[in-house]
C-alpha cells in the first residue's frame, strides 16, 4: 500500500511541471472501465497525461482489476496493474491533434488470489509484467476515449497445474507446482472519460 502512495503522489505532484506547458488538451486525468486486459476481466484505471507535443503522448496509471470465480484454484482475485503508455500521433503531417493514436506500454501486475487446492490453501500474492500494443482514438469535441490493445502478461511462476487421470479405482486429480515462464496473450477493450 505504501507504494501505491508514493505513485499517485509522484502523479499528481507532476501537475505542476505540465501546467506550463503548450494548451494541446485541457484535460489530463481519465477514468477508464476496461475488460480483459492486464486487470482480469473487469478493471477500473485512473490515468494521468504526463506529457503531450503535436503527435506524442505518455502516460501513467493505476488501477484495480477483478476475476470471477473459476475453479477450486481460482477463487477469484483482485489485482493492481500499474502502466506506462506512450502514443504516436497518427496525424504526422498537421500540427494538429488528430485523437488517433498508435499505443504502445509496458507494466507491473501485482496479483492477490484465493485458493483452496490442496497444498496450496490460502491468499498469495504474485506479480507479473505486461505489455501493451494497440489504438487508442479520442473523439474529438468530447470527453471519451476508446482503446483496444493487445496484452501480452508474462509470468515467472505458473503456479499449480491440475491434472485428471483415471486409475483402477476410478478418476484422480493431484495439483503440482509448476516452475517457469509463462505467456499469456489476452486483449484489452476499454473506454474512458476525460475530466
């Protein structure tokens, strides 16, 4: 938690150093409901403009994401993605803004869950890094945002497999722990609001 808040601190202690700048937008926060992505399902981000030129973009946010009920192992979780964006105007040869944008980040995932498999009963905590590809449009005269990426999340632990198999007494399934890296390739919708 601590960490938490020595990032929104940092986020909105640099409003200052962009209150000086060129008046491309007058808005620098979003509010963004986002599903699938690196939060789950289903997670709500707070992102701050950091800095913005005729046809570049970068940006932080922090937010919290949720997973339902899947299985023994996954309990559902909730989750903390962190993010660092930067986008390219797609507009090069105007100065001005055009909203589209080609978005690229890159972030930290820090994962809470719940499971009752045994051996592995309770809450744990794990982190992970992703990446984010992908298109992001403002509409201009408005507010909203919409965005659709590409995330692939990146994990050094697996964690526990389930694995069914049948014996002379009939089915059994164990749960090992599974060692490695592992890609994930999941995809982001979200919209947003400008304020």
């Amino acid at each position: 938690m601590k960490f938490l808040g020595v990032l929104f601190a940092c986020l909105f202690l640099s409003a200052g150093s962009i209150a000086q700048s060129d008046a491309t937008s007058r808005f620098y926060n979003n509010i963004q409901i986002e599903a699938l992505g690196a939060g789950g399902f289903l997670s709500v981000k707070y992102e701050r403009l950091h800095h913005r030129t005729s046809w570049i973009r970068s940006s932080l946010s922090a937010g919290i994401g949720f997973i339902p009920k899947k299985d023994d192992f996954w309990k559902g979780y909730v989750n903390v993605p962190l993010e660092y964006n930067l986008g390219l105007d797609l507009n090069f040869n105007s100065d001005k803004i055009s909203g589209h944008y080609l978005e690229g980040g890159m972030g930290w995932l820090r994962l809470k869950f719940e499971t009752q498999v045994p051996g592995f009963t309770g809450r744990q905590w794990r982190s992970m890094g992703f990446l984010r590809l992908g298109y992001r449009y403002d509409l201009p005269g408005t507010r909203l945002t919409a965005r659709v990426s590409y995330n692939p999340v990146f994990s050094t632990v697996v964690g526990p497999i389930k694995e069914e198999y049948r014996t002379g007494y009939g089915p059994s399934t164990i749960y090992r722990e599974v060692h490695g890296t592992q890609v994930t390739n999941w995809a982001a919708f979200s919209v947003g609001f400008k304020f």
